[in-house]
C-alpha cells in the first residue's frame, strides 16, 4: 500500500532538514585545508558553534525530529565536523527526492527536467513554517499522475543504465536479434517510442540532456544526470508503495 499524504509530508521534513545539514555543511577536502591553517582559538571556536549548530537544529525541528530513519537521525546528529563525507553526498541529493515529494504534495506544479538539478533556493518555501498544519492539511496528487511520473522517471534510470552496459562492450543479444546489434539500436527504437507518446522531444534518437543527444554526454554530465535519475526514480518508487512496509530506507529502483 502506498504511504498516505501525512506519511508523505513527514518525509518530506525529514529531507528538507536532512538535505539542508548537508548542503550547508562546507565540503569535508576544504574543512580539513581550513582546519591545518587555523590556530587552536579558531579551532575550538569552530567547534563550539559546530555543536551549537546541532542544538538549534534538534530544537527547530522539535517533536518532528521522529520523522528521520534511524539511518538519517544518525547522520543529523553528527556536527560539521564530524559528518562524513559519503554521508554528506548521499544527503545532499536527497534534494531531489524532497522536490519530488514537494511536487506529490501540489506544492509544486511540475517535475524540472532530468538535465537540471535542485536547487535548496528553490525549495526555501517548502514545507511552510508551520509543520502542524503542513501534515493535517496534506493532500496528494492522482495515483494516475503518480504512477506516470514514476514510469517516465524509471525509463530515465534505464537510459542511464544503458549506457553503463554500452560501455561494457558486450552485445545486448546472444544470440543477436535482427535489427539490433547494439544498446544504441534499442535506445534509438525507445526514443522514438517516447517522441510518439510525447515524453519528450528526441534528440538524434535519443534522450535529449542538456541541449544534446544522451549519448554525447561527457562522463561530469552523466554523473550528474544519473545521479538525479536515481534519486527521484527512488521517491516515486516509495510514493507508489514499492517499498517495504513503506521502508524508506528499503525502497527498491530496480523497477
């Protein structure tokens, strides 16, 4: 079973607080450069507002703190110092799940496209101060509308994985198909697939990113789209019920 509006909207506290530590939190190559150049005194003043900083964050979020995994309360807990830094990545795109959930929640009228990133700027409004409120009064969109984000956002994380076989070098077919002696065959045939259903506008009968064919990326782009794939294909796969007892934690992108 899906999770309902108020599940949702609790989610989305978490990862606005969650993303939000992490964003802000200087990238751990530079803090350890700035901490060999400071003297003990601006050491240990940093330290003592890292832990003040804790404080405010626990006290801000107040009663909701609950609605972290045991996994993000861990990461949360930690200071500026003392966060690492593969947690700090994986929170910091948890961005993009949280506009995914702004979206579910009417709070936002439309998904950016895959080629462009979430912003913390872009969500400043989101949820409202008034967290009370924010959960009583959530209301989602069509399961229909869900679903079919879910879908186009799977193909996306397909496209992504195809290109990481492509580069294999192996065959998609053994023995090979008539017509298809590539992955570049099938993702020509998909493309045109989805200029027909109106999913977007191909590109050289491809997937169109940041102004060009898919598969003319740079490895930096790549990275970057598919890393954003992932994460919104994760938030609509949990939106859609396929997790676990609604385990965020345990939500599945492999479908």
């Amino acid at each position: 079973m899906a999770p309902d509006a108020q599940a949702v909207a609790k989610r989305a506290i978490a990862l606005k607080h969650l993303a939000s530590f992490a964003i802000d939190v200087p990238p751990r190559a530079l803090l350890d450069r700035w901490k060999r150049e400071w003297d003990r005194a601006e050491l240990r003043d940093f330290r003592d507002k890292a832990r003040e900083d804790l404080v405010q964050r626990r006290k801000a979020l107040g009663p909701w703190i609950r609605c972290f995994t045991r996994r993000e309360r861990a990461i949360f807990d930690r200071t500026a110092e003392t966060l690492k830094d593969h947690d700090q990545m994986d929170a910091g795109w948890r961005i993009e799940g949280l506009y995914v959930l702004a979206w579910a929640l009417r709070a936002r009228d439309k998904l950016p496209p895959y080629d462009k990133q979430v912003s913390v700027r872009g969500l400043a409004d989101f949820p409202p101060k008034d967290l009370d409120r924010f959960v009583k009064s959530a209301r989602l969109r069509s399961r229909a509308q869900i679903e079919a984000a879910r879908d186009l956002a799977e193909f996306w994380h397909w496209r992504s994985r195809t290109r990481d076989l492509a580069a294999s070098g192996k065959p998609p077919f053994d023995p090979p198909v008539e017509g298809i002696g590539s992955y570049d065959d099938i993702v020509r045939q998909a493309a045109k697939g989805a200029g027909k259903r109106g999913d977007f506008r191909p590109i050289e009968e491809d997937f169109p990113a940041f102004g060009r064919a898919y598969r003319d990326l740079s490895d930096e782009q790549w990275h970057e789209i598919r890393s954003i794939t992932a994460e919104r294909h994760f938030a609509l796969n949990w939106l859609c019920g396929l997790a676990p007892r609604n385990s965020w934690e345990q939500t599945p992108t492999d479908s």
